[in-house]
C-alpha cells in the first residue's frame, strides 16, 4: 500500500507533457504488483505556450494526473518546491519532462528504497551532447563547491531523485527564498543512493538554460551554502596588510642607508589601482550575501498558484 507521486516542473513543453506521460506509464507497471497507487503533479512555470492545455488534456482521461500553474515564470527551483508541497505520496520522485531524467530507472531506485535507502539520487556520467564550455564550468563549479562548501554537491548530480515522505517533509521545512535544491538534498542528509546513467538528450524543445543563467544560478549555490567567499576577502585584506608593512619597512631602511628618494610613481599608480581593484572585488563579494540576505528577510512567496487542478 502506499502512493508515489511524480513532481514534473514544466516551463514552455507544450509537446513533451504527453509524451512523458506515455513514457511514465510505460516504465511504472511494476508498481501495480506492489500495489502502490500513482499520481503525477504537473507543475506549470508560467509558460506561455499551450502546456496547460496539454495537461488539462491529459487530466480528462486520467484522475490522477494534478496541475498546478503559477502566475509568472518563477524558475524551477520554485516549481520543484510547489510540487513537493502539493505531492501527497509516501514516496516521491522529481523528475524533468524533458525525459532527460529516465523512467526506465524508477524500478531500480524503487528497489533501493526497499533496501533500506531513504533517498535514490541520480548523477550523469558523461555530458555527451552539451557544449563543450558548458560542460568545463559545470565541471569547475562542482571541484569548487567541494572545496568550500561543508555540504556534499555531487558532480554531475541530477534533480531526479526519489524520497521517502520523511525527506520530503524536511527538503520542505527548508523554507528559504534563494533555493537551491541540489544543496538542500546534501544538507538534509539521509540515507542516500546514487544512481548513474548517461546522458540523455532532450526529446523535443530546447533547453531553458543560457550561460548568464547558469552561472548567476552557481552564484546562488555558492551563496545559500558556502560562507568561504566573505572569509577570503578577510584573508586577501590581511595578506595586502601583511605586503603593504614590509614594503614600508624595506623603503625606510633604504633611505635610511642610501638616502635616495624614493622614484617611479608609476609602481605607485598601479599598486593603487590593484588595491583599490581588490577592495571593489571583496565589496562585491559583500554586496552578494547582503543581495541574498535582502531577498530573504523580505519573506515573499516562493510561487503563486494562478490554478490549481
Ligand atoms: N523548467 C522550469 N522552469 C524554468 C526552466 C525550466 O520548470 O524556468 C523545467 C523544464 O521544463 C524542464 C526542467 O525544468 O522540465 C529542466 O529544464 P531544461 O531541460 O531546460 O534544463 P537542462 O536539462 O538543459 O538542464
Ligand atoms: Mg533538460
């Protein structure tokens, strides 16, 4: 006995919601023998094209297909909190419409679970099919994020992964506003099993994600679970401290010994160009937690609901 719900953010798929929903059922027979009911919470992001309608379609036919629609566009961080909030299964898996994200996985991680695993993540092995540059920053961001953050981000880990109700209810105790799931996942611990697959590429459609947006999206994961960044501007202001006084120290014994002036301002203009360039950097860095700090004390919603099926 028990229920599963499928969570699917959708932002402008108006021609893979029925799709998925063909390959889902296809892939989930095995949970009628175990007699788990299945329901699947389609999570629309404001799009502008028809996949409302496409989910409305979908719901004629079947009862257990949900829709939750939001207002505007407020990215898939929001639409994967929306449907975890809304999701009323025992067990739930997040999953992209795209079918980057395999159903002919759930069997595998639905056994994990039975295992004794409270949680079943996936990771891609390989970033074939993804531009080059892409896959080196994605790359650089997780060895970065592994060195100054406590919290465990894997490498190539998806958003695709399956959760006890235990999980889910403390992924959504986790109420803040600059949400970035993948490190909410590592932060709430359990019990959990990697899965790895290859990459899959998109069936239809293209992808939501520019360059600019992913690498402000690495700043918001950098900011929610690192503090390292506001310790290295402390660092780099006692290490300028640290260079400035020795230098003092060296010109005066100069002088001292040889007497001679002091030349050569243009050294000077660029020490003052390079340390005023340090101090911009260091107050950028500051600039960013406080940004994230204001968003955060301001409270607002993380989605609004326009309709709700
Ligand atoms: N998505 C969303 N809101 C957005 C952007 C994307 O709900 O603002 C959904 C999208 O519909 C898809 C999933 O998030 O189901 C992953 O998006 P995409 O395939 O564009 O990302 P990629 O797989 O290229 O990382
Ligand atoms: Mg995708």
């Amino acid at each position: 006995m028990g229920l599963l719900s499928v969570v699917v953010p959708c932002y402008n798929e108006e021609e893979n919601v029925s799709l998925f929903y063909g390959e889902l059922l296809k892939n989930t027979s095995f949970l009628k023998e175990k007699g788990i009911g299945l329901e699947i919470v389609y999570v629309d992001d404001g799009s502008s094209d028809h996949t409302v309608m496409e989910v409305k379609k979908l719901r004629e036919k079947d009862e257990s297909v949900h829709l939750i629609s939001f207002s505007r566009n407020f990215g898939k961080e929001a639409a994967m909190f929306a449907g975890l909030e809304n999701a009323n299964g025992d067990y739930v898996v997040i999953m992209d419409v795209d079918l980057q994200d395999p159903p002919a996985m759930l069997q595998e991680m639905f056994a994990c679970l039975e295992e004794g695993y409270d949680s079943v993540a996936t990771r891609r092995v390989s970033r074939r099919g993804e531009p080059p540059v892409r896959s080196f920053f994605a790359r650089a961001f997780y060895r970065l994020m592994k060195k100054i953050s406590k919290t465990e981000i894997m490498d190539g880990a998806r958003d695709y992964r399956l959760m006890t109700r235990q999980m889910v209810d403390a992924v959504l105790a986790m109420k803040e506003y600059n949400r970035f799931t993948k490190g909410i996942f590592g932060w709430v611990g359990f019990r959990t099993k990697w899965l790895e697959f290859e990459n899959v590429e998109r069936v239809k459609g293209e992808t939501k994600w520019n360059f600019w947006k992913l690498f402000l999206y690495s700043i918001d994961g950098i900011t929610a679970f690192s503090t390292m960044p506001l310790m290295l501007a402390s660092v780099v202001g006692v290490l300028f401290c640290i260079i400035a006084f020795l230098m003092i120290i060296f010109i005066i014994v100069r002088k001292l010994i040889f007497g001679d002036p002091v030349s050569g301002w243009p050294s000077l203009v660029c020490i003052i160009l390079m340390t005023s360039g340090v101090q911009f950097f260091c107050t950028g860095i500051l600039g960013q937690y406080l940004a994230k700090t204001y968003m955060e004390v301001k409270k607002r919603p993380i989605y609004l609901i326009r309709e709700k099926i």
